[in-house]
C-alpha cells in the first residue's frame, strides 16, 4: 500500500466544500426575479373582480404585458424591481406619463402590488389600490418583504 502525502486529505475536503458552495449558490442567481410568470387579477382595492373584467399580467425579465381574458394584448410596458428596499420596489415605465412606482410582494402563489398612478412618487400605505394577482403559471418564487 502506498502512502498519501499528507496535504492531499485536506485539499480534497476543500475541494469538496467550494463544490458544495457553488452547487448551493446557482439556483439563487438563477431565480432571482419572483415576478416571473403569468399573473391573473383576483381584487383590486380590496374587490373581486367580475370575470370578465380580470385581465393577466405576463412578466417576463424585462417587461409586463397585459391581456384580456381572450388574450388580446392591452399593454407593453417595461418594468424594474428591487428586492434590496423593504418593501421590495417596483417601477413601471409608461409612455406618455410619470413612472409608476411601487411595493409588491409574492407569496402563496399570490402577488400583491400597490403602485402610484401618474404621480411620479412611491406609494405611503399598502391600503390604497392594492391589486391582488393569483399565479397561473409555475414561474412564481415565494418572498415576502420584511416587516410585512
């Protein structure tokens, strides 16, 4: 039997370990966006919507784009988020009219959103305007702002 020097042991062990990071830390950079998917309006402002006025929200990395139940386009706007603010930011672009910006959280395959309409500045409470979307696709993660 030959013997090992002595620093092979523990450089394998080492090995080992940075594999077991990097394994652990590619899904999290993967996935990070919890908005992704198809996204059906449940309330608005604390009422359920007739069906035939609910309308899907598809978002995708870069934009939303909202259908009617018959999947004619109603909108095309680009958006950007930030999971670092608490509660996690939303900005709309929408031509023609100030930003609309926001807080939202995803949860229970359920996303909840407030935004400002044509004022340019962030929402002051969730109360005003809530929108409530159920998920009805698989892309949706599960967050929740701190302090929520």
């Amino acid at each position: 039997m030959v013997a090992k020097p002595r620093w092979i042991s523990p450089i394998l062990l080492l090995l080992s370990a940075i594999g077991a990071c990097a394994q652990q830390t590619q899904p999290a950079t993967k996935g990070i966006n919890p908005l992704l998917g198809k996204w059906e309006t449940f309330t608005i402002a604390g009422k359920k919507l007739p069906a035939e006025l609910n309308v899907i929200w598809t978002i995708d990395e870069k934009y939303i784009t909202v259908t009617d139940k018959t999947g004619d386009q109603i909108s095309r706007n680009p958006y950007t988020f930030s999971m670092d603010d608490s509660p996690h930011s939303f900005r709309m672009k929408i031509d023609g009219e100030l930003d609309r910006l926001g807080w939202f959280e995803v949860k229970d395959h359920e996303l909840r959103i407030v935004l400002t309409v044509n004022t340019g500045k962030a929402p002051t409470s969730w109360d005003k305007g809530l929108m409530v979307f159920h998920s009805i696709s698989k892309s949706s993660r599960t967050t929740r702002p701190a302090g929520m």
